[in-house]
C-alpha cells in the first residue's frame, strides 16, 4: 500500500549528490531533477526522502563499503599510510545551562579517525567516536581495514599518540614498517615486542632518517584541510546516525574528486571492483 519506495541506490546516489553540492534539502531537489534527465536515477525523489535515507542506520556499512571501493582504483600506487584524527563541527551549540550559569557557548563537534595514501591523499578507512576518545585503539582496525581493500601497507607513519606495542606489532604483521615518534619517557624496553625495541633503537640512532618516513605524515593533514575546505567542516544533520552518514557521503565525494585528478594527473583508468 501506499507510494514506492525509492530504490537504495538511486537514494544513495542523491544523498552523496547533495553533500557534494553543499545545498539545502530543498534546493538539491533541482539536482535530482536534472539527474532524472540525464537518466542517471529513475525519478527525482521529494526532498525530504533524502533526508530520511541519511537517518537510516542500516546505510552506514554501505557507505562504508562504497568508500573503499571508491579508493580501489589507486591500490596499484598508495603503499605509505597516514593515520590521524580531526573534528568536524556540528550545528549545534553547548546545552542553555551553560549560558544561564556563564558558561561559554561552545559548538559541539564529531570526530573522525581516517587513513590516507600519501601520495594521492586518497582516504582509505575511517572510524568515528566520540570525542573525547583516544587515537591509539583506531590504529589496529583501520590499517587491517585498509589491508583488506587490497593495498600494500610498506609504510605507516603517524603521530606521538600512536605509539604502543600492539601498534608497532600489527604493522609488522601486515608486512609494513611503522614511524611513530616515541615520547620522551619512553623505554626502549621490549617486554615482549622486538619489533618495538628495534624500531626505538632505530629512532635514537638514526633520527635523521626517522624523520625523512616522519615527514610524509603531513599529508593526512593536508587531506583533512581539503575534505573541509571542499564540502565544508560543519555537519547539517542533527542526530548521530544521519551525521555518520552524512560525513560518510564527504568523504566517499572527495574520493571520488581525487580519482578524478589522477585520472589525469597519472593517466589511470579507475577500476572499481576486481
């Protein structure tokens, strides 16, 4: 009974669509229209169907999927890995409590684990979690994450607050060499993990050298400065799972921006799915 659901994909499609534009609900509906005539979606869906198919948790592992397809066609050129954390800002402000007691008004924000190549700054895998949360824990999933979309991990560089055991451990075991700096208490001590014992022998001996893998860490900066300087820093939705999934839909468009550039920076042909 009743009207016809919009297919799954023709909904994912205009949901990436409007996060790409940066539009409202209302003035996407022109994009859908003109995708209609294009004959890329069957029928151009109310504007308000968007905005349910973000609120659906059940799209979250697709979009998920759809962001290491989309990364798939640069498997054969990314071996080197940056790992970090940034925040995305929500249109939300602190609770009134904070304004009746003078408390500052402070945005609330969200926050994104992400891996990147270093030479296209393609985004391989990400998390989110809340955000007072720690880095260190995201490392072991997300680089397993991205070993599974078919890249080669020979390198992962990240910052102070990945270096652990388990860490340094899980990249050796894909087969990739780990540049993380150690802080200055830290002990060289392996307590069963030779692999950090020597990568910290290596740090105190070979610093200059350290720092020449360090360095290509940057990238994942420049990454996330492009993802908000291009779609925007702020998330429009206002409950979890529709911010999830609207960060989701940015990071699977600028994907697919990137593919577009090597293209014909690299001259590739993207090929999505072995």
């Amino acid at each position: 009974m009743g009207r016809p659901r919009i297919p799954l994909k023709e909904a994912v499609f205009c949901s990436i669509q409007k996060v790409y534009s940066g539009l409202s609900s209302r003035r996407a509906h022109s994009l859908y229209q003109f995708a209609e005539q294009r004959n890329q979606i069957a029928k151009a869906p109310n504007y308000n169907t968007i905005n349910l198919t973000l609120n659906r948790p059940e799209l979250t592992p697709i979009l998920h999927e759809l962001l290491a397809i989309s990364a798939m066609p640069l498997r054969s050129i990314e071996t080197t890995f940056a790992i970090d954390s940034t925040g995305f800002r929500l249109n939300r402000f602190t609770e009134y409590i904070g304004d009746k007691y003078g408390t500052p008004r402070a945005h609330k924000w969200f926050k994104l684990h992400g891996v990147c190549g270093t030479q296209t700054n393609v985004v391989c895998a990400v998390s989110m979690s809340p955000n007072n949360s720690g880095d260190a824990p995201q490392l072991e999933p997300l680089i397993k994450e991205t070993a599974k979309a078919g890249f080669q991990i020979k390198e992962v560089v990240a910052d102070t607050a990945y270096a652990s055991r388990r860490n340094y451990e899980v990249i050796d075991e894909l087969g990739g060499t780990g540049y993380i700096p150690f802080r200055a208490y830290t002990s060289g001590k392996a307590r069963g993990s030779l692999v950090w014992k020597k990568a910290f022998l290596f740090f105190q001996n070979h610093e200059a050298e350290f720092m020449e893998h360090y360095h290509k860490r940057s990238n994942v900066e420049t990454t996330f400065m492009a993802i908000k300087t291009k779609f925007g820093d702020t998330l429009k939705s206002k409950n979890e799972v529709a911010q999830v999934n609207e960060l989701l839909c940015k990071l699977i468009a600028y994907n697919l921006s990137v593919v577009i550039a090597e293209m014909f920076n690299l001259g590739i042909t993207p090929t999505f799915l072995s």
